[in-house]
C-alpha cells in the first residue's frame, strides 16, 4: 500500500493498522478525526488554508456551501464555514471551523461545486441570508447583514449594471415560494428598487444609502484612491519652487507633450503655429483645437490657480477647465459629465451614475493630503480613474495635477514623450494592483526633470529637451535602451 498523493486525505478503517503504521513512522500525521496529511513540516494553518474546499469536501460530502460563505466563498472573520448538510456536528480544524445545518435540498439552479459539493445561486444565497439568522452573539453570523447585502448589491450594480440586478431579482422571485422565502423576496426586493431609484425604502448602508440619495460611488476605485493616500503620507517630496520667468516656453512644452500621451502628433514647428499664431492645418482641425485648448488653459494662471474650499466649488472648476480644454470639441460636450460608460482596452471606468459619488469620496480624500505634489499625484490619478467626461480625461487629469503645483508656486510636471511608458506603466500598477510607489517615484522624477529644463529661451529647451531624449518615441527607446536623461 502506498502513500496517499493528496496533500490531506481520509482515513480508511479497513486499513487503519497501515495509517497507524505510517503515523509511528512520521510520515502522516493527524489534522482531525480520520482527516491525516503527508505535510510533515508546515503548520496546520497553512495545511488547511491551502486545502480549504477539499477538506470541506471530504468532511462533509454533497453539502451545500450556504448562508454567507455561499456568499463570500472565503472563510468569516472568526473562521466559521457555513454549510447545508445531514451530519449535525460541527468540526474546527486549525483555524477553521465548518459549521452544518439542516436545509432544503439542492434545487436545479444551484450550482456544482469542487466536485462533490454544492453552491447555493446567488439568488437563493440573498433569500437565505435576508433570513438573518444568527448562531449567538459570541461568534459571527451565518448571514450576512443588512448592511453587508446592500453593499453586495450596489457593488454588482456598479460592476455589471442595472441588468444584473433585474436578472437576480427576477431570479429570486421565481425560487422564493419554494423556500417559503416569501416575505425575504419582497424586502430585497424594496432593496433593488431603492438602489435603482425606482422605490422609496430604508437603507441602512452608507453606500446604499448614498446611491438612493444619487451620490452613489465605485467602491473598488475609493478602494485604491485611500491605499494612494496612505502611500502619499509616507511619500516625502522636494519643494521644486518654480523660476517664472518667460513660462510660455513650459506651458507650450506641457500641452505638446501631454497631447502626445493621447496619440496627438505633430512637429514642433506646426505646434508652435497653431499655439502661438492661430493657423489651424486644413486637414486636422480637430487636432489643432486639442492642443490650442491645452495650451488656453494652462498658461490661464487664473484659472490653474482656482482653487476648492468645498466639493461644489471643485465640481465647477474641473468642468470649467475642461470647457476650456475642450472647446473646440462640441461633440465631446465640453465641461458635462458622461452620460454612456467609457473605457481603455479592458479597463471600465466609473459608470455615469457614480461619477459625482466616486469624485465626492475622492475629494473627502483628497482634502487629509497635506503636500502639494501628493495633492497632485491624487488628484490626477482620481480624474484617470473616474473619466468623468467623454474624451480629454488624461489631459484633464494632468492639468488638475499641475494646478495643485501651480497653486503652490511650484514646478509642474510634464511627461515627455519618451517617458510616456513609464508613466501609464506606473498608472496601470496603481490601477490594477493598488501599488502607488511606482507612480510617486515616476512623477517625482518626472517633475524634478521639469525642473531641470532651462525654459527661458525656446531654442536652449528644446535642445535640452533633445539632448536628454524627450522626443523619443517611447517603444522605440524601450528597444534600444534608451532612457529619459536629466539635464546637467
């Protein structure tokens, strides 16, 4: 007879003198009644942790994964499992305890599970946990609150849509009397209408409650917008206080290259004519306008000094920036928020519906920042987040950023076109990952560049701007090793 190959495995009685053999010899040993592994070194935790289902399975075939871990499918907070099964004892295994019930069979709509398991529907799962049923006041609930299943449903209504929520609802409402959840359907269900604005009921969490209300937010994006703060307190920049003179050098630089991240183009001598003396080229007009529109507003020094002493007042300066910016774009609807949902390759923005909430929980944010860069480095990655309008979001977010430095007579920050891929590089990992240092470190080098840069005469920045590589297209330079310099 050899080992068993599974990491955790039950024990056989006809062949208990052999497992008893085996447990002498060190090489099983015992993690609950007739539950053994061949995991001699690591901890029981770790055993359990990573053999979690298994373990259910093999304890408690064909149960069902009910109540809130139908939900959650992760252990509670007090490492509580919650299943549907015909054995009546619970068993704590390291750090975890699988608790059973008795309950209904499974029915056609849920689902298979590991094998030999069951998963409650997520409609059947909602039913079940409206019930609120609770195991005593020392340990955790079997169901979720109140509370946590309106945060459940706002979440899929912000990650899926209106038509996520309608399907689970007319999901609910036809299982309902089958689980004499009757009474539970029509509560959800006041829920549903609530989050959709299309009844009046009593919600109980902020969240909800701030979607009934139509400042309803992207909880993912507030998510990392508090994770990019945390690293902004830590984060420790240089004052880069800013020589003024003869800025229309910088500002022209800012736009042209800030346009270049959107894909906008074009030699510098063009740039300079439609910038400084209005020509407009006959066959892109509409590309001219995005970098005139730049150019308007940042060297506008009263506008890129505005500043926000509440949430309204910061609404109205980033749609009034953004008219600017997008004047010569009426199709775009300069200044409006989005009315469809937007998005970058595989990256959803915030739905329309929670623009102004997500902004609100962002500037709540924003306002415990107490640098000027960190308020820069939040504010542009809040806009990029969000893309509150239909087109000029990067722009608008860069020009927000800069506003930040402005305010506080320090230098801005401009991305060359070489360094483009670090940039988005640095915003993707903050995006997708939550990790900001990147994008610190990425800006703060970027605006100690800027700072470099002599801009008092055109001609000497843009050499230096050439000398240290800026206008390398940036996957070009990546292929040949090339890099932004700083200027000495």
């Amino acid at each position: 007879m050899k080992l068993p190959v599974e990491e955790v495995f039950l024990t056989d009685t006809s062949k208990s003198y052999q497992y008893h053999i085996w447990q002498k010899e060190g090489k099983i040993r015992k993690l609950y009644s007739k539950l053994f592994t061949t995991n001699m070194t690591d901890n029981i935790d770790k055993i359990v942790q990573r053999n979690l289902w298994d373990i259910v399975k093999l304890l408690y075939p064909e149960a069902i994964i009910a109540d809130r871990t139908a939900i959650e499918l992760k252990p509670a907070q007090d490492g509580s499992i919650f299943v549907i099964s015909n054995k009546k004892r619970a068993s704590a295994i390291g750090n975890i305890t699988i608790k059973p019930r008795k309950g209904i069979a499974a029915l056609d709509t849920d689902k298979k599970f590991m094998g030999n398991l069951y998963l409650l529907s997520t409609e059947r799962a909602l039913l079940e946990n409206m019930k609120g049923y609770r195991s005593g006041s020392d340990t955790v609930s079997r169901c979720l609150s109140i509370k946590e299943i309106e945060e459940y449903l706002d979440k899929t209504l912000t990650m899926y849509g209106e038509n996520a929520l309608n399907r689970i609802r007319d999901g609910m409402r036809k299982i309902a009397d089958q689980l004499e959840l009757s009474e539970e359907f029509m509560k959800l269900n006041k829920i549903i209408g609530a989050l959709l604005e299309t009844r009046e009921t009593t919600l109980e969490s902020d969240l909800a409650l701030s979607r009934a209300g139509g400042l309803g937010y992207d909880t993912r994006r507030v998510e990392l917008f508090h994770k990019l703060a945390q690293a902004i307190s830590s984060f420790a920049p240089h004052l880069r206080y800013c020589n003024k003179t003869n800025l229309d050098n910088l500002y022209f630089y800012e736009a042209y290259f800030s346009n270049y991240i959107e894909g906008t183009k074009f030699e510098i001598d063009e740039a300079k004519e439609i910038i400084f003396a209005g020509k407009m080229p006959e066959n892109r007009p509409a590309d001219a306008h995005d970098i005139l529109g730049t150019f308007k507003v940042i060297s506008n020094d009263i506008l890129m000094k505005q500043r926000y002493h509440n949430f309204d007042d910061f609404v109205d300066v980033l749609q009034r920036r953004h008219t600017v910016l997008m004047n010569g774009r009426q199709d775009k609807h300069p200044g409006q928020f989005k009315t469809l949902q937007n998005q970058a390759g595989a990256t959803v923005f915030v739905h329309p519906r929670n623009v102004i909430g997500t902004l609100k929980q962002g500037f709540d944010i924003y306002k415990t920042i107490d640098t000027a860069f960190g308020r820069a480095v939040f504010m542009m990655f809040m806009i990029s987040e969000v893309h509150p309008f239909d087109d000029g979001n990067g722009r608008t977010g860069r020009i927000m950023m800069n506003a930040e430095l402005v305010a506080n007579d320090e230098y801005r920050i401009i991305i060359p076109s070489v360094y483009r891929n670090n940039y988005l590089s640095a915003l993707r990992a903050m995006t997708n990952n939550g990790y900001a240092e990147a994008l610190l470190k990425t800006l703060n080098f970027a605006q100690k560049y800027t700072q470099k840069i002599n801009w008092s005469d055109f001609d000497t920045a843009t050499q230096m701007l050439k000398d240290t590589h800026a206008f390398l297209d940036a996957n070009m330079a990546d292929e040949d090793g090339i890099r932004l310099e700083l200027p000495y």
